[in-house]
C-alpha cells in the first residue's frame, strides 16, 4: 500500500505572508503522516511567476517536509495562457524547473500510473504545449495494464465535460476535448486538480474527479461564482492498493480560516495596461 498525500494551492511568500500562519500546521501535519510522497497540485507561491524569492523560499519550506515530493505549477507560479500580465513562457517555465524540477512527470505506484501535468501550457499554443501533450499521449500509451490518475492544477471542467468557456477557472473548451479524449482513450480512472480553493470528490462518466481544498485560504462568493464542492482548507489523503484506491478529504488541524476576499488587493493587486 502506497500512501500519498495532495496539498494545494499554499500560496507562500515571505515578502506577502498573509497566509504564512497555515503553513506550520500543514507542515506539522504533513510530518506525522508517514507517506510515501507528496504531490502539490500548483499556486505553491504567491507570484513565482515574476519573483525568485518566492520561489526559493518556497522549495526551501517544501524541503521542510522531509519526503518525496512532485509538484505541478499553478498560474501564480508560472504565469498561464492568455493572460496579458503573466504570460507562461520559457523564462517562467525555467525558473519553476530550476527550483522545483519538472513541470510535467510521471511515477508508478502498486498498479497505477500518477501523471502530472502542467495545466498552465493548455490552449498556448507554443511548442512546449505540443511537446508535453505529445509526451501525455505516449505515457498513457506505455502504461500497460497499470490504471491512470492524472494531476494537474486546473480542473477541465467545474459541471460537465460538455460546458461552454468558464474563463479563470478550468481549462478552455480546445484544448479540454483534445485532453477528454485521452481519458475516453486510455479509460483514465483519477483527475485530482487544486486551483478551486473547495473540496470535491464526484465520479463522472467513469473517471473520479477530486478538487483537492487549499491549505492556505478560502474564496468569498464576490470573488468566485457558485459551483460545486464545499469550501474547506485541508489536503487530501490517496491510499494506493494494487489497483485500488481509497480518498480521504483530510482535515489539517490548526488552519486558521483566512479569506482572499479581506486581502484581496493587498495580495494581489490590480493592474493597468502600460
């Protein structure tokens, strides 16, 4: 039996540490529980996508945890598609690389294939989409009788693989066919995402699809529209058993209940065109 544990979206810096109370809780929590390794689901930082030292100091705090550990980036680490102030690029992509390794990776446990994926290449339309959509392809294909879970920062969709454009919150429409096609392929059998700040644990035509709760803060309804799934800090616990496997919403003891909404344009302020 594997036992891996999910955090998401921490959203460390130490230069804007309106949420640095919850992080010696998770990493306290994080210790006790014995796992095998950690996968970090992105928005690990505040803004790696433009400043170093939230990236180094954020490595630094995951070495911390003294396990294995992967991690996929979110938007506020390397920038995502589309958007005028924070374009991904190579630049962004490097600096994540240079502190936390690969952006996309895969690593087999008992029976299962765990893929990891960089949501934030989705609908570029650069190179590098390209070349991880083409590497996603033959790392289904090679995976034998092993079942999949893919992990990603950004959910494909919040309620039906079939949706319109949700904008900021979950992949566009292009590229979520081409990547909904790979599930239908490949009978991929997990889809664990961060980004959403909720908790959510739902099957839908055949592939279990988990939003893995923030540890860092919570979303007011001024600031995210209604869908599914319960807001909660937390984390989330994998048990891998053969070709089984057990999910757990994790409650972390000690998160203080912070809101983005009370600091939001302290954080994260607005922008203006040049």
């Amino acid at each position: 039996m594997a036992r891996v544990l999910q955090i998401s979206d921490t959203h460390l810096s130490r230069t804007k540490p309106h949420f640095a109370a919850n992080w010696a809780p998770l990493r306290d929590w994080v210790l006790r529980q014995n796992a095998e390794f950690i996968i970090h689901t992105g928005d690990l930082t505040v803004d790696g996508a433009d400043h170093e030292e939230d990236m180094r100091d954020g490595a630094e705090l995951m070495r911390s945890l003294h396990a294995a550990f992967l991690a996929v980036p979110g938007n506020h680490d390397v920038g995502e598609a589309g958007n005028p102030y924070q374009p991904v690029n190579a630049e962004r992509l490097d600096r994540w690389r240079r502190h936390f390794g690969a952006d996309w990776w895969a690593h087999d446990v008992e029976n299962w294939r765990l893929i990891g994926i960089d949501s934030m290449l989705f609908g570029s339309e650069s190179d590098e989409e390209e070349r991880q959509f083409e590497w996603l392809r033959q790392t289904l294909a090679t995976a034998g009788e092993r079942k999949i879970a893919w992990f990603t920062h950004r959910p494909l969709f919040i309620e039906s693989p079939t949706e319109s454009d949700t904008g900021y919150w979950s992949v566009k429409p292009g590229p979520r066919a081409r990547l909904l096609d790979l599930v239908d392929r490949y009978d991929v059998a997990l889809i664990a995402t961060g980004h959403l700040h909720k908790w959510r644990n739902d099957l839908i035509d055949r592939c279990r699809y988990v939003w893995c709760a923030s540890s860092g803060f919570l979303v007011g309804p001024d600031n995210q529209p209604d869908m599914p799934g319960e807001k909660r800090l937390g984390a989330v616990i994998y048990k891998f058993r053969g070709s089984d496997v057990s999910i757990t919403a994790a409650e972390v003891p000690g998160l203080t209940t912070l809101w983005i909404d009370d600091v939001l344009h302290e954080v994260y302020p607005p922008r203006h065109a040049a």
